[in-house]
C-alpha cells in the first residue's frame, strides 16, 4: 500500500495524512465514472490502510465540487407532501431514538434543508433551529415554515460570538458530503453542552448491499466524497471528544440500488446533467408547480405529526429486528454519541 504520489489537474489529494487514524496509505478500492453529472475522469474511492475509512481522492478542488452540486445535484425540489411523508419515515428511523433519550429542549439540525423536520419537532415541543447552507431552502424554512434557520457552514456557525450550546443535535446524510467531516464534528463538539447527544446518520461503507449490488449500490454517487463504518465513525467521534451511546442501521429488508428508471427517463436525466442543465430544469418544474397554499402546507405537517404519534419505535419495526440492524449491516448508518468535556480522544 502507499500513499497518492500526484494529483491531475483541477483535483486534489485528501485525507493525508487519514482524518481518522493519521495513517499516510491507503488504497484504491472503487473507480467508478459519472460523466452524467460532468464529472471529470474517474471517481477514485481509495481505502485508509490503516482505519478502513474509505474516501475519494483525488477529489475535485473545492470550487469544482461546488459547480458540480450548483449544475446537477438533486436541491430540494420535492413536493411538501412528499417531503412531509419522507422526514416522518426518517424521524422513525433515526430521530425519534433522542427524544426516547433526552428530554425536550434546545435542538439543533445540520443540513436542515427546508425545515420539514424541523418543524414536527417544533410541534413536539423542541426549541429547534437549523444550520443549512442552501439560501433558498433555509428562507423556505425561515418565511414559511417559521423556524430560525442560519444560512452557512457549521464552521461559520459556532463561530458566532452569541452562540448558546445545545442539548441535543443531529445530522443525516451531511457528513458525507463536507470537506473535512473531523472539522464538522469539532465543530459540532462547540455546538453542544458539555453530556449533549449528538446523531449522525450516513450511508454505510459497511453495508450488505454493497456485495450484491457493487457499484450500482445507492450510496455511491460523485457527492459522498466520505464513506463511513461504524468502526470509523466511532473513531472519528472518539478523536473530535465523544463517545460512543449506540449503533444501528436502517434500511435493512431488502438492500438498496440505483433506481431503475424507464429508458427514456434515464434518458433525459442523463442528457440534462450532461448539458448542465438537470438542477435547473427540476427547479423550473417546481417553479411552474407553484408553491402550496399555507393551509396545504400546515395539513401536510398536521398529517406527518399524526405519523410521528403513532409510529411504532424503531426497535419494534421489521426493520429494526432484522439482523443487519445492530450487526450494522444495512444500507444507512446511525449512532449516538455523548459529547464530552474537552476534544482529546481516549
């Protein structure tokens, strides 16, 4: 094994030495290729030799990676009630475990998006407030769903001199997208009080349906820069200042792939993001879809609440009795961890 030498032009060499375990080898683990989303060259997924994180690099330079989300990444474009019917789905499947562990206070989301989740916590009886860095989608959340949203990086976030530590946090499917995911969770160690609880949920590099399905696997796209285990993840936790409460896994039943869409679908989907052009033709269609009358948008959350209440705990689920769920086997990794007082690993 050894460490990447050079780097072509317009990317970088990452994670040298490792973000996890400080190791300077690894190795090449999947090349794959998006020429769909104007990715240039190949998609190099190299393994740490010494933790097992698995990452890309050499990656795009910051700049490029940012063109690549602003032409063709999927931006929040779903209707309200879908939107409503999947934040209610992952509330079961993640979110629900801290309000069993922790009593209802100041709760903070990374990566917010529009607020939808934000906003059955805040009927709960949540003190909650996002940090997302879509302008459009945290105005969404802020105009009109009315929960405090900061626009920008966790980094610019804590930075704040007026900042008042939570209780509690969580983050799903935002780790693996952050430049330094060992910066994100310092970050994160800021934002929480001293014994706070803190989620993290991401795809799972340890999956099963990584075996069956190979590179058509759904957590492999040119966005998730950074695949964890919960070996690694725990580490990584460990080394920003927390320590581990629990592990599971969610989507365990039947593994997950790239969707199979119709030909002509696939088509289209494809030629758009080729030309650039996929980002802003979802938004168009949102656009001439129109936003929902506010009475419609508050029946949907009013419906997603009813959910929540009446969800079985995660534990209690088919899902969550699998045994891929606590060998953490499945497709989507969560944990728990307690923040400690200071950020030394031990």
């Amino acid at each position: 094994m050894s460490a990447l030498a050079s780097a072509p032009a317009g990317k970088e060499i990452v994670n040298l030495p490792c973000e996890v375990c400080g190791d300077t080898c690894s190795a090449p683990w999947f090349r794959l290729r998006y020429p769909q989303y104007q990715h240039p060259g190949s998609f190099e997924l190299r393994r740490c030799a010494g933790c097992s994180l698995v990452f890309n690099s050499p990656r795009l330079v910051d700049a490029a990676l940012a063109k690549l989300y602003e032409r063709n990444y999927y931006l929040f474009a779903e209707a309200e009630a879908d939107a409503y019917a999947r934040v209610s789905q992952l509330h079961q499947d993640t979110v629900a475990r801290l309000e069993a562990l922790a009593p209802r206070g100041r709760i903070l989301e990374v990566g917010s998006a529009k607020g939808y989740m934000l906003s059955l916590l805040r009927d709960r009886g949540w003190d909650a407030q996002g940090v997302e860095l879509s302008t459009h989608a945290s105005r969404f959340a802020t105009d009109r769903l009315q929960v405090p949203t900061f626009t920008g990086t966790l980094e610019h976030y804590v930075e704040q001199p007026a900042l008042q530590p939570f209780s509690v946090a969580y983050s799903t499917d935002v780790i693996e997208h952050v430049p330094s995911p060992r910066r994100f969770l310092e970050a994160m160690h800021h934002a929480l009080v001293p014994g706070g609880l803190l989620l993290i949920g991401t795809p799972n590099v340890a999956a099963d349906g990584i075996d069956e399905f190979g590179p058509h696997w759904l957590g492999f796209n040119p966005f998730h820069i950074w695949l964890f285990s919960r070996d690694t993840l725990a580490r990584l936790l460990d080394r920003c200042g927390f320590d581990l409460v629990e592990a599971w896994t969610f989507g365990n039943l039947q593994p997950q792939r790239e969707p199979q869409l119709p030909v002509w679908r696939r088509l289209t989907r494809d030629s758009l993001a080729r030309l650039g052009w996929l980002g802003a033709a979802r938004a168009l269609r949102q656009h001439l879809a129109g936003a929902e009358p506010a009475a419609a948008l508050e029946a949907h959350r009013r419906a997603a609440g009813a959910r929540l209440d009446a969800a079985q705990p995660f534990a209690q689920t088919a899902d969550g009795q699998h045994p891929r769920a606590l060998a953490c086997r499945g497709d989507n990794l969560v944990i728990v961890a307690r923040r400690r007082a200071d950020r030394g690993a031990r």
